[in-house]
C-alpha cells in the first residue's frame, strides 16, 4: 500500500525512485566499496534502500544505527556484530546449504562458539578487531560463494557516538574486503559527511571514492501521482483542488504526503482535518527531535529559525533579528550556530540566502516560545 506509514520494504510499495534505485544497483554490481545516500528527514532514504535490498539475492544485512543509539545510549561494536550475525542468520534462514558454509567460516573466529542451534557470541575487549574479523570471515565467504555482502548503516552519523573510530573500521574493510559494499545514509548530510571525514586529508576515507546517491523531494507532477495513486488504491474519491493544497503545504515531502494520505484514506478524517493533523503531529515529532540539536544554545537556534521562518533570508538580516531577540552574538559564535543547524538539515543554503527545507518544521518552529 502506497499510504503505509512504515518504511516501505518492496519495490511493489516503493512509488518511483527508478533513478536512484538504478544508480544503487549499478553501484553495487561494479563492486563500488562504500555509498552514501543522503537526504532529508521523511524524504524516503530508508524505504529506497529496504526496497532496493528486497531485489538483490546478495546477502545483506541492514543496522538501524539510530534506533541503537536510542535504545542503548550508544553504537558499541557488540550491538553492530550481533546485528550482523544475526541479519545473516535470518538472510540464510531460507537457504540451509549457505548457512552451513557459513558456520564453518565462522568457526575460525575465537570468540564465536559456533553450535547445534546457532551462534553464540562472546565479545573480547579487542572490540574493534571483533568487527573487523567477522567482515574478514564475511569477505572471504563472499568469495568463496561468488557474492557479495550488503552491509547497510542506516542514519551511519550515529556511529560517532562510540568509543571505536569506526571510519577507521570502514576505511580499513574499503581498503581490503573486495566483496563487501558498505551503503551508509544519513539524513543529518552534515553531520554523516563529517562522521566519515570526506573532506580531511587526515583521516582514513580521505581520497577514496564514495558513490553519492540524493533523495530529494517529489516534483509537482510526482507528488500529485502519488497522491492519486494512493487514494485509488484505497477507492477513495478526493478533489484535484484538495491534492494540489497538499502538494502547496507540504511541497513534495513523501513523508508527510504519505502520513497526509494514510490519515484521509485510511483513518477516513476530512481534508482539512487530515492536512490540520499532518501539521499538529509532524510539530509534535519535528519539536522532539530538534530539540535535542538545539539545546546548548536554545534561544538563539530558536531565534534563527523563526527569523528564516519569517521569511528573513540572509545572513545579516538574520544575524539582526538574532540579536534584536536573544542580546549580543559574535560573528564566530553565530556563524557556528547557523553551521550546526545546517549540518543537522534543519537550514540550507541557496544562494546565499537561508531556507528551512521543511514546511512542517517552519510551522514546528514559529510555534514554539523562544524564551
Ligand atoms: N518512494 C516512496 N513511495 C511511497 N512511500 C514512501 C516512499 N518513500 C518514503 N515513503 C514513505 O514516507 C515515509 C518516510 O519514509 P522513510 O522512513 O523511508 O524516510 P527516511 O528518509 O528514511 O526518513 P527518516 O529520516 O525519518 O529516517 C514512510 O511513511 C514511507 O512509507
Ligand atoms: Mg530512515
């Protein structure tokens, strides 16, 4: 169903994409090592990457580094290897004589007990060698069964949060495992770019080549097919002015035209109700996650969103309002702030001049009380 609110897992749900789906599936069948899929919040990375895994007969394993960082307070190696082990487990549920090779690989490794059931694990505090081996074992498998390992880090910016440089770890299989491709997303751009140090000469990816995919938002015509394509699924009648509204709201933003669609077609609320709810719960989410980006400096995060929101697009008129509402800034401590809020996709930068690429956050934001 084109409107489920989840992450889309086959191609059949997946609406489009046919560009950025060929660009992975070219990338991953000349044997690029590392891709990065980048894109804002809700615009559909997960869903492109689940669906585009569904079609390979590649093993492949994806790790929500997010919800492990959530859940656990942060990304140690132990998390990553079980999540490994037990993606393959799962992948080769289906395919016993595979699983059996792969146990006996497995056997190579000291701290695997490898038994009648499955695989036990006992981690040494060797952490980082622990995650290496086993994408060694993993590599030399490949090999041996002529396949190639999918190794999905998905929202990878998370990953900073650990004791292990794992950059270090990716630069290290780039360099040496022929038969893995790592895909890492990130919807922080930002922050996922400075997390794999692309750009620092001094750190371990530098030079390598990194095949960057974009998710962008929906064009009009996209938008407006999707839209039409979801409600006749569902036998649902709704007016051409209605969508064209939706389209003006939430400009293109799959995720928020699905929620949009769900809420109308599924939920059966009206149109006005449905858009009103896409907004009241989209602040409700958009407000829990920025606030923990702008906590160190609240006020005048705040203060630099509300500018833009108002529609005061550049860098002095915005550095003006800052000051008219939040007291004094230094250009140093200013231009830092706007930096982060652009590392984090809450800002972007077009000609000079500064946008929230989010409706639902411009509304998020001209709610909330600067304090
Ligand atoms: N191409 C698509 N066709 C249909 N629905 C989609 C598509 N892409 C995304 N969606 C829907 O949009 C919502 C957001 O998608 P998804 O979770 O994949 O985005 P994301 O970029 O990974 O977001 P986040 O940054 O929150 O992780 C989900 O409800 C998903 O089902
Ligand atoms: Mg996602």
């Amino acid at each position: 169903m084109l409107f489920s609110v989840e992450p889309k897992a086959t191609r059949r749900d997946l609406y489009d994409r046919e560009v950025e789906l060929n660009e992975l599936r070219d990338s991953v069948f000349r044997g690029d090592r590392l891709i990065a899929v980048y894109g804002i919040r809700r615009i559909g990375k997960t869903s492109l990457v689940k669906a585009f895994l569904s079609d390979l007969s590649q093993p492949y394993v994806l790790i929500d580094v997010r919800q492990i960082y959530f859940v656990e307070g942060n990304v140690n190696v132990g998390s990553l290897v079980r999540h490994v082990l037990d993606g393959f487990r799962e992948f080769m549920g289906r395919n016993e004589r595979f699983w059996e090779g792969f146990r006996d690989a497995l056997r190579s490794i000291d701290w695997v007990r490898v038994g009648a059931g499955g695989v036990e694990v006992r981690l040494s505090r060797r952490s980082r060698m622990n995650l290496m081996e086993l994408l060694n074992v993993i590599d030399g498998w490949c090999g041996r069964n002529s396949t190639r390992f999918i190794l999905v880090f998905d929202e990878a910016q998370y990953m900073r949060f650990s004791n292990v440089r794992y950059d270090g770890v990716l630069a290290w299989a780039y360099d040496n495992l022929s038969n893995v491709t790592f895909i890492v997303t990130g919807s922080e751009v930002g922050a996922l770019r400075d997390f794999l140090r692309i750009d620092d000469p001094e750190a371990p990816l530098y030079g390598r080549y990194i095949k960057e995919v974009y998710v962008d938002r929906f064009s009009k015509d996209a938008s407006l097919d999707f839209l039409r394509r979801g409600f006749t699924e569902l036998g649902v009648e709704v007016s051409e002015g209605e969508l064209e509204e939706v389209y003006e709201r939430l400009d293109g933003i799959v995720g928020w035209l699905t929620l949009y669609g769900y809420l109308r077609g599924i939920d059966k609320l009206g149109h006005r109700e449905a858009l009103d709810k896409v907004f009241n719960d989209g602040v409700k989410l958009v407000l829990s996650e920025l606030d923990a980006v702008i906590k160190p400096s609240r006020a005048r995060y705040l203060a630099i969103l509300n500018a833009v929101a108002h529609g005061l697009n550049t860098w002095s008129e915005i550095r003006r309002y800052v000051e008219v509402r939040t007291g004094e800034v230094s250009d140093a401590v200013f231009n830092r702030l706007m930096k982060n809020l652009i590392r984090y996709g809450y800002l972007s930068k077009v000609n000079n001049t500064y946008v929230i690429p989010d409706p639902v956050v411009t509304r998020a934001v001209m709610e909330v009380h600067i304090g």
